[in-house]
C-alpha cells in the first residue's frame, strides 16, 4: 500500500490511503448536517434562550440570566441577514472539532481505528447535528472548550504564547456559557499537577481571569452586580425548590413568599420552577435578586444532605441508559430530536425567521413540513447517543489506570536502545529506559483523566445550579471520548519506541540491545 501510494499518488496526499475510513466518516457527518440544513430551513429556534441570544445580539447589552458570548457571536454575522448562514458556520464548527480531535488523538499515539469510531460517534450523532441547527450555544461552547484544551495538551509541554492562548478560549467559552467557569479551574490544577512551571500556569491563568473580570464589569454596569451573570442565585433558588422545607429556614418576612407552594414530594422539576409562573415572574427586577440567593443559600445551609442527594440521583438519571422518568425530563428528550410533521405535542421545536434582523417576528408560525423530516426523526430514535457515554468514560478510564498499573508491575525493566545513523556517524542513545516510559505514562494518564474528568463535572455543575438537560451533555461529549481514547494511546510522538524506518539515505532506526533485560524477562 505505501509502495503503490508512492507510485500513484501526489505526494501531498500521501497520506489520504492511510486515513481513508475517517475520510468516509468524515463524509456521512457533511451528508447528515447538509441533510438537517436542508429539512429544517433556515433553523430552528428554542423558545427562551434563541429569542434572549438574538435580542442581546441586536442591543449588546448583557442579559441578567445568560452570558453573551454567543450574542457576540450572532452579531458578527448579522449584517449577513442569513440564519442559514449562522447554522452552516455552526455544523463547520461541529466538523472543525471532529478533525482538530482526530488528528490530535492520532498524535497522541491512540491507534486510527479508535480515533476513527469516536469521531464517528462525533459526526454521526444525531443530537449534535440538531443542536448545531438551533440558535443554540452549545456548538461555539464545544469549539471554544476543545479547542483550549487541544491546545493544553498538543506538545509536551506547551510553550508560554499557547498557555495565553488556551487561556483565552477558556474565557470565551465561559463567557458563552458559565459551567465553563470551573473548568478553567481544572485547567490549572492539571498544569500544576503536570509541572509546567510557574510562569505558563500564572499565564493561563491571567489570560482567562482577565477577560472575565471585563466582562463582570460590563454585567455591573447594567445590572448593579459583578459577576458573569446576576441570575445565578435565581437558577440555585429554582434548584433547591424542589427538595427545600421552609419549616427548617430561619426566613425573613421578603424571603417567606419564595417558598413552594407545593408539600413535599409533589414538587415540580426545576427548569418549572424558574420559567413558569410563580415566584421569580412576581419579584422581578435586580432588587430581588438578593432575596432569591439568600433563600437559596439558607436552603442548602440548611439541607447539605437533600441537596447532595438531588445533584447525586439526577445526574444518575442523566446517565442512566434507561432514561429520564419524569415527564418534563421525557419532553426535553423529546425537544431535542429530529422533528417530524407528526409532532403534535408541546414539546416541538419551532422555526426561526430566515432573517435574524427581522425584528418583528421571533419565530415561525405554521406547520414546516419537508420530505426528509420523517427520516430524519427516525434517524435520530436510532442514532441519538445518550450522555450515558459520559459515565462509561469514567469507569473505562480508571479501569485502564488500574489495569496499566498492574501490568507495568508485572513486566520488568524494558531494555533501553541505541539508535545508530544511517551513515554510522555516531551513536546516540534514545530516552527509552523505564523512566522515560514513567514519564510517557504519567503523562498519558493525567491527559487522560483531565479530558474524562472536564467532561463529567459538567453534567453534576447542570444539575447543581440549573436542571437535569440532555442538551448540557452534549459538550462534554468530546471530552469524554478523547479521555477514553488517550487511556488505550500506546505511545505519541515523543514516545519512547520508534518505529519509523526509513531505506536508503533517510535515518534509519536500528535497535541494539545495552545488555538490559527484556521485557518479561
């Protein structure tokens, strides 16, 4: 094969006969997002938060629930008057993350055939495509955290220019939604506990708090309050309204009406709470939002343990195969798959307008009908991967630390190398013994647990401070299929084993045994 990709093909695509399965993967994602574009013209629109990212695009004034990370974005290509337009540069971003992970994990030394099947799990999972058809943030938020964490982690150790780098796209992503916030948090504890040194740590780190710290000072100036954004004690009192027993609060007389009306153990789910009519629509305005937090922080004061125990049992519902019981839950589930001309329910998704400067109607009305709606739907009953991956990865991946530590315990010493020249100038002895292999391996595993453990804490962060959502997992999907792709790498590019050989002036690699002893024994 590499004989005949010599003789045939250019040698500047040389490499395309190696990589031809991802290449097709690669091309059934394009067919499936060209497909989605064309059944769902021009997008799709989530009431709420389509019409909020939209708004906030036009006036570039921070809203008070969400942050405008995304609206920035919108207001890029609003002069475009396209929605078509947005949702193709947001299944470009959903293609550029798949490649970016490909490449990265094929460095990385993770085999191509694995590399390959997790970024078909990328491109072909239905629900990935879909949301990047919404006027949604979560495919810039993918972009954005992918693309700070490739960065972190490409080289061995990253020069100071790459840490300020992936500092910034943390920040942006943050800024584009906050469970982003203590990833950047992550992100420095895995420099400091790979020994990067005190300068690209402190660099990071300032590279991402300062941006942030503008735009706390932005949602000040509007709203009185510095802070990315001046809903969060809103979203945590809506979460601790399902469990929370007012009986066992030292309340104020102001802070007495937030409590539910319903008894204990008929509570409704959170996302209710928050949207639906009831305390937060009748104490509106920035002078309530300290009355709200205060409730919500006496309430988990109060009851740490009720308020472990509904992060600990939703995000378990939120990987469990079997999927959510509750009938609100079932209708996000419902909301975030292909819809089809049956759909009759609430739980639908609408149209959005074909112009994003139309200001005068929000949405579509009327039924959208298009041939291919119906296949679509079915695909996505059939190709919808459940944020159970999310937990397998975790388990897979200590599984694999456990079982590479035994094994390293049970094979010896490995024999180091020399490398000899091709024209036998010198010898010059590799770094292959067993404290470059410790070192290779200690890096694979804190890489590995880093990408596992990043995408898992988004889903209890969601159920901590918002509501148990299908769409939340959808990010932390990459992340979760690199960790377990980095947990089987045998080696990367500064591995200790070469394996390159290359005929006739080109260096070859020869080995020789220093007299060590062999793997085994």
């Amino acid at each position: 094969m590499g004989s005949w990709a010599a003789r045939r093909v250019p040698k500047r695509l040389q490499w395309v006969p190696a990589h031809w399965p991802v290449l097709v993967v690669f091309a059934a994602g394009v067919l499936l997002r060209l497909l989605t574009m064309v059944a769902y013209a021009p997008g799709l629109w989530f009431t709420g938060d389509s019409s909020v990212y939209l708004g906030v695009a036009h006036t570039l004034v921070p809203n008070a629930a969400r942050p405008m990370g995304y609206s920035w974005f919108l207001w890029l290509l609003l002069p475009l008057h396209s929605v078509r337009l947005i949702v193709a540069v947001q299944h470009l971003f959903g293609l550029a993350v798949a490649a970016l992970l490909y490449g990265f994990m094929v460095r990385r030394g993770v085999r191509r055939w694995i590399a390959t099947a997790a970024v078909a799990v990328l491109l072909l999972d239905a629900r990935t495509a879909l949301l990047e058809q919404f006027l949604l943030a979560e495919a810039l938020f993918t972009a954005l955290l992918v693309g700070g964490m490739v960065a972190l982690c490409w080289s061995r150790r990253p020069g100071v220019v790459v840490c300020g780098g992936a500092g910034l796209l943390f920040a942006a992503a943050t800024t584009t939604r906050t469970v982003g916030l203590p990833l950047i948090g992550l992100a420095v504890l895995y420099l400091l506990v790979r020994r990067l040194g005190a300068v690209r740590v402190a660099t990071f780190a300032m590279a991402a708090a300062l941006p942030l710290a503008g735009y706390a000072t932005l949602n000040q100036r509007h709203h009185g309050d510095f802070s990315l954004s001046s809903y969060s004690g809103r979203f945590l009192w809506a979460r601790v309204s399902t469990f929370v027993d007012c009986d066992r609060l030292a309340l104020t007389e102001a802070e007495r009406p937030l409590c539910p009306p319903e008894p204990l153990g008929q509570r409704k789910a959170a996302d209710l709470y928050l949207w639906s009519p009831g305390p937060n629509t009748q104490f509106l305005g920035r002078g309530n939002d300290a009355r709200f937090e205060s409730f919500a922080r006496k309430a988990v004061r109060a009851q740490p343990v009720d308020y472990a125990r509904t992060i600990a049992v939703e995000t378990w519902r939120m990987v469990w195969p079997g999927g959510a019981s509750d009938e609100r839950y079932r209708c996000f589930d419902r909301l975030w798959r292909m819809p089809h001309t049956g759909d009759t329910h609430h739980c639908q998704a609408l149209m959005a307008p074909a112009d994003p400067q139309d200001r005068t109607s929000t949405m579509r009305s009327g039924r959208h009908e298009h041939p291919l709606m119906a296949p679509l739907h079915r695909y996505s009953r059939l190709a919808t991967v459940p944020p159970t991956l999310v937990g397998v990865a975790v388990l897979f991946c200590a599984g694999a630390f456990v079982w590479q530590r035994r094994r390293r315990g049970q094979t010896g010493v490995v024999s180091g190398t020399l490398v000899v020249n091709a024209r036998l100038r010198d010898l010059v002895p590799r770094p292959t013994g067993p404290q470059s292999r410790r070192r290779h391996d200690r890096r694979r595993i804190i890489d590995s647990a880093m990408w596992t453990i990043m995408g898992f804490v988004m889903l209890p962060i969601a159920v901590a401070t918002s509501v148990m959502e299908p769409r939340y997992a959808v990010p932390a999907l990459p992340l979760a299929l690199v960790g377990m792709a980095l947990a089987t790498a045998r080696r990367d590019q500064h591995g200790p084993v070469p394996r390159r050989a290359v005929v006739g002036a080109e260096p070859l690699a020869l080995v020789a045994d220093r007299g060590d002893a062999a793997v085994g024994g």
